[in-house]
C-alpha cells in the first residue's frame, strides 16, 4: 500500500499553531511533500492503488489529518479550509518553504507529470475538490467525492468488469445441454433436454447478474436462443477467470500438416464388378473430385481374397492381383465419363458376410492411408465402415470427415427374423459410430436413419452415357422418329428388399385393372427363384430375365420404368432412367423426394393410384428433359453439392489445420461487445462424450467373443495371412504382434 504522507514531527510542530500564515506554509510544504512521495509511489506501482480503491478501507490518514488540522469546530465556524492555496501551489513555478529553504522548483515536476496520465487527473481532481468546498460542501462528502473521483482512474481495461459467478441452476443447465448426446444414446428425447436447460435459464433470466449484454446492445448482437445466451455465459465467466480450454480429453492432436494441395480419401465398401451402389457412385466421385486438379484424391476399396471374389463378383469374374483389378475399374470408368481419370486407388482387406451379404473391413481400415494423406476422409456408408472398426479414430487421424449414408440398414432389418429387436441394437449402434467417427454426415434421403451431424442432399450423379442416351431419344423425337417401341420394365437385383415384394402385391390386388398389361423384369440375386416361384404360383403378366447394365442398348426401346420399391434411399436405376427420358412411376416415399421435381416422375399412394399411374404413362409421351434438369442429374452437379454441404470448399480453402469449423463459433460478449471464442473457452460436452463413446466402441471392438456375439466374421479384427501376400503387406503376426510368438 502506498504511504500517504503520515507526519513523523511532533504534535505541536505538526499543528502549527493557528491559523496564520505561518500555518498555512507550513501545512502546504506538508502537503507538498507527502504528495510528491506518494506521486512517486505510486508511479512505481500503479496496482496497489487500484487495490485500495476497491478495498473497503478506513479514510486515508492523509485526509484525516488534513481535516483535523484545518476543519472548523462544531462549536466555532472561524475557521474554513481553504485550498486555494492548493491549486495555486500546483499552478506556481516556483515557491518557499516556512523555513526559508529552497524547495525543488515545481516547474519541473510540473514538467515529469506531463508525461504522466494520472498526475493531470489528480490536479483537475483537487481543483474540482476545492470548487466545491467553496460551495460549503461538508469535508465527509468531500472525501466521499475524492474516493469516487480517484476510483474513475482505475488502471484496468474497460471490459474487465466483475463476472457475477454461476450458481446452481446454471450449472445444473449447462450439464444438461451438453450431455445431449449421451440422452441420444439412452433413447431421451432431446425436447425433454431442452425444455429442461429453458426452464432453468428463465429463472436467472428474472436476475440482473444474468443480461451480461448490456441494454444498449444493438438488437442484432442479442440471441433469442435460450442454449445460445448460456454458452456465452458460461464462456464469459470462463473467461473472466482466465481459462483457456485446450481441447478434448481423447483427441491426440497429431494430424497430418497441411500442404499446398489438399489430400482427400475416398473410403468405401464396396468395388467393381460388384455393380452395387457403394461400388459405383464413389468412383464416380474420385473421377470428378479429382478433375479439378485442386486436391489429390485417392480411393479406397476392399480387396477380397479369391473364395470370396467368387461368391461377390457377377460370372465369377476373379482378379489375381490388385493391378488387375484396378485396370478393370479404371477401363470401365474411363469408357464412361469419356476422360482420363487422375486418382489413386489403394486397397484394404475385406471378407465377405453371406448372411448380410456385405463386405466387411479386415483390420484397421484407417492405417492404409499414409499419414502425410490422411487429411480429409470420405466414408461412403460411415455406419458399415465402422461397425467392427478396431483402430484409430478417424476424426483423430483426419481433419476433416464426412460420412455418407446409401443404405436404409433398419428398414433391410426389420424384414429379418427378430428384426424389431435387431433394429434397435443397430439404430443405436448407427448413433454411436457416426457421432464418434464423423465431423459431418450427409443422407441421400429422408429414408434414412436420422443421425447426429446429418442434413439431407442428394450427392449422387448418373453416367453420363445415360444423358447422352437421353438427348439422343429426344433428338430423335423432334425429328419425328419413334423413339420408345416398348412398354414397361423393371431392373434391380433380385432379392425381396429391393421392391420385388411390393411389386408383386401390387398386382396381385389389381390383377383386373391391369389384365394386358406386360412387365419384363431384368435381375439376378438371391431370391430370383422364389420371387419367379410366387408370379407364377399367382399367374402374373411379369416376364423375367436376366440382369444386365441398364446402359444395354437393348433397354433404351422402354417407354416407362416402374419401382416399387421403399427400402432404397436413392435409386439409381430411377436416376439413370429420367435420364434417358423416360417415365418413371414410384411410389410416394422420401426416397424418391429428388425426383419429384421433374415432370416424367409420376408417384403414387395406393394400389388404385398406381393403376393410374401406369395408364397415364402408357397413353402418352413423356417430356424432354430440360437444359437445367440434365444438369441437376449429372456428376458435375452432384459434385457442387457435395462440395458445398460437406463444407469441403470451405475446408480445400481454409488454411486453418483445425478444419471442425463448426465447434469454433465465436459470439458477442459484454457492453464492449467483444468477441468470444466459445470453442476456445468452454469444454463441449459433445466433444467428450463423442471421445468416450469412441473409446468404449474400440474396446468393445477389441474382443472376439463380443464381436461374434454381434454377428461379425470371425477373423476380421485383424486382416488374414493371405490379404498379407495379396496386398504385400506385414503378416499379421509382425503388424499386430502376440507376446510369445
């Protein structure tokens, strides 16, 4: 604490006597004195000062003794203090002191306080403090206004005002807020959560404490949300105490530095000559991300040993090597998009599940993309690539992951035997992989689960040899060719959850309405004999045939496409077949939501409607497509999608490694209005509970007898001895090494 001129001489000297001038010099070379040292100290530190004024201390002794010394009795009003002579000993250049000595000159400390702040304010102080003496204000009052006059000098920044500290309730709503996600994964609904985190809030809304935006505030800083006004709450108070959150309790921070060109891994499940939607579409999406020579891309497919290469591939086709089945892939796209394809392809093991008649990864999918690449993933069917993954975190390894859903897995499921209950477990377990494992989720439709970190778009773009055929038919039109000399069919693999079912209830109740009506059915798969068995046991007018590519010449002849089916959640068959320009009838499901868009989708509700439905298409020609509508069907559109509500643009321009732009917002803080950085100051809750639930599935992942209790391969913790010699990889002894051996 800084001395304020406590007097060492004795009583009678320090008295002076009365009133005459002798009293008054000497009063001022005290005053001086005690002045020019406390001005000292008080440069020195300017801190302590602040602490005194916010300290609720007794009256500065300084004071104290000026008021006794020169106040006037109760009894008597002969004597008044008078501080001109104050004022004037600031103002002079030079003066004596009682003694007859030579002081310092005041011109010169006069001249240090002009390089200094708080001696102006304290001169302008006093003469204030004099000014209204005269006006006979009492010496407390004005002890009171020099206090108040000298706490206004505080040292500190404007904006560094006191915090009120949270209390109960806000805490309690805080907890609730951000343990959302674990409330998903109990099954609690998240407007029980929210209706809780208001009810809380609105109690300390009624408290001043709580409007730390000031009403003065432009109404555009304010947010009505009552989630938002806590978050900046919290991080206010936070950050009043000088926290600085660093980051997740599981995130290791150690991702791959960002080069001049962006790396993007394109991981699926699925290859050619499997001709299935998670073979096809993200090679399509290899091609066209990387035809803007803007980032390198590289896709990621399983490779499966020969046993099971016999069992997936159409004919039997089998590849000896992964070269060979690389050329494949690439002599096939190549024909298609009619350019040179400029990406990667890299292989991981797979093992095929006849019971689920997927391919399911072998090992650590993630330790096959190098390090230096691994900088935005893509996983295309993030659930499937996920379910038994035992390795690391994707979102450790990446700074960037989107995931993106192809496949309505419940509603496959629920046609199973115990499908109820097998379709809770996996809903569940779909949660869990995608809060864990993807910064962003992007759903072809409505048809599928609704996940953590989703948003509905389709990303997905036809060949383009089918828009040729399209414009081709539409040429021919004009010309006045006829251009479609067949009635209706119906192409898809032949199993009963691709729509076979429903197609054969349809006409089994509307046999009489659509007796002479013919349908030619183009498949193959599992259920081909019985779905054939039961159209004959019923006498239906379908016609089976073989599958073949719906680029076959001889499929262009057909005038209208017809799917049934609800299972899908983006049929490309119904995409190619727009594209072709003819009429496609399906039914009004959100899996078909992208197709109502254009004219020649005709839906329908009922078994009637879809009596309709047929004889409108069979009665009358369909339009041509549009400029516009060709191109919201292509590639080229499907990528600007992708890129857009991925926020991949966003992140392929951003020089900031730390490429969760979503958990950095910033927002308005305080009268000064100041920006805070939430992500910066606040612990998300999300962010733990998503490293927790990761952590949990590696280790419930990291158990045979768990896996196999969940229907996983056997074997597929870990990759195979063969897969070893294929892909000219460690042995899985050397990659995963057991103690002993």
């Amino acid at each position: 604490m800084a001395s304020f001129g406590v007097d060492t001489r004795p009583a009678a000297a320090a008295s002076g006597g009365g009133g005459g001038a002798g009293t008054g010099e000497g009063a001022l070379s005290f005053l001086s004195r005690g002045l020019r040292e406390d001005l000292r100290l008080i440069r020195a530190r300017a801190g302590e000062l602040e602490t005194f004024l916010n300290a609720p201390v007794p009256e500065p002794e300084l004071f104290a003794r000026l008021r006794r010394a020169y106040s006037s009795s109760a009894s008597s009003a002969r004597t008044r203090l008078d501080l001109s002579a104050i004022g004037k000993a600031f103002e002079a250049e030079s003066w004596r002191g009682a003694r007859g000595g030579l002081p310092p000159r005041w011109g010169r400390w006069e001249e240090e306080a002009e390089e200094w702040e708080p001696v102006r304010m304290v001169k302008a102080r006093l003469r204030e403090l004099e000014r209204r003496t005269q006006q006979g204000q009492s010496p407390s009052d004005m002890l009171h206004k020099v206090k108040l006059s000298l706490k206004s000098m505080s040292f500190a920044p404007e904006e560094s005002e006191d915090v009120p500290p949270l209390d109960l309730g806000e805490l309690f709503a805080y907890f609730l807020k951000q343990s959302v996600p674990l409330f998903d994964q109990l099954g609690i609904k998240r407007d029980v959560c929210n209706k809780l985190v208001e009810s809380l809030c609105s109690k300390r809304k009624d408290h001043h404490s709580y409007n730390f935006l000031s009403a003065s505030e432009p109404s555009s800083l304010r947010n009505d949300n009552v989630g938002d006004e806590l978050d900046l709450r919290i991080a206010s108070v936070l950050q009043s105490t000088g926290h600085h959150y660093e980051g997740g309790f599981w995130s290791d921070g150690q991702k791959s530095d960002i080069s001049d060109k962006r790396h993007v891994a394109i991981v699926t499940t699925a290859s050619l000559p499997w001709m299935t939607g998670t073979a096809v579409n993200p090679l399509f999406r290899a091609a066209y991300l990387a035809k803007s020579s803007k980032q390198n891309v590289t896709l990621v497919v399983p490779w499966l040993c020969k046993s099971d290469q016999e069992l997936v591939y159409p004919n039997s086709m089998t590849f000896n090597s992964p070269e060979e089945q690389e050329n494949y892939m690439r002599n096939w796209l190549e024909e298609r998009v009619g350019f040179k394809t400029d990406f990667k392809i890299s292989f991981y093991p797979g093992k095929f599940q006849k019971e689920r008649r997927s391919i399911i990864p072998a090992g650590d999918t993630s330790q096959f993309i190098p390090s230096k690449e691994a900088d935005i993933a893509i996983l295309e069917e993030p659930e499937h690539l996920n379910w038994y993954h035992h390795g690391k975190r994707w979102t450790d390894k990446f700074n960037h992951v989107v995931g993106v859903v192809h496949t309505n897995y419940l509603e496959y499921i629920k046609r199973e035997k115990n499908g109820a209950i097998q379709a809770f477990f996996v809903k569940h377990i779909n949660n869990l992989v995608a809060r864990a494992y993807c910064h962003k989720i992007l759903r072809l439709s409505g048809a599928t689960q609704d996940l953590p970190k989703s948003m509905i778009c389709n990303v997905h773009g036809v060949n383009p040899k089918f828009l040729e055929v399209g414009e081709r038919i539409a040429a021919e039109r004009e010309s006045g060719q006829q251009s479609f000399s067949k009635g209706a069919y119906f192409l898809g693999k032949m199993v009963w959850a691709k729509g076979y079912r429903e197609l054969i209830d349809l006409f089994t109740k509307q046999k009489s309405d659509l007796e002479g009506f013919k349908l030619d059915i183009y498949g193959n798969g599992e259920d081909s004999h019985e779905v054939q068995s039961a159209a004959r046991k019923l006498n239906l007018n379908l016609n089976f045939h073989k599958g073949r590519d719906h680029a076959d010449d001889s499929l262009h002849g057909y005038k209208v496409f017809i799917n049934p089916s609800i299972s899908d959640v983006l049929c490309t068959a119904t995409a190619e077949a727009l594209a072709m320009g003819k009429f496609v009838i399906c039914a009004d499901h959100p899996s078909n939501d992208f197709f109502r868009s254009f004219p020649n989708c005709l839906t329908y509700k009922t078994s009637e409607d879809f009596v309709a439905r047929v004889k409108e298409a069979m009665t009358r020609d369909p339009q041509p497509l549009t400029a516009e509508q060709r191109y919201n069907l292509s590639w080229e559109a499907a990528t600007q999608r992708f890129m857009e509500h991925s926020e991949l643009k966003k992140v392929l321009s951003s020089s900031n490694s730390d490429c969760s732009s979503s958990s950095s917002a910033t927002e308005r803080e305080g009268s000064a209005g100041r920006m805070i950085r939430k992500s910066a100051s606040v612990p998300n809750m999300s962010e733990v509970v998503d490293g927790g639930l990761a952590f949990a599935h590696y280790c419930f992942t990291g158990n045979e007898l768990l896996r196999l209790s969940t229907g996983a391969v056997p074997g597929t913790r870990d990759y195979s001895k063969q897969h070893s010699l294929d892909l000219h990889i460690l042995p899985p002894q050397v990659n995963n090494p057991i103690y002993g051996w």
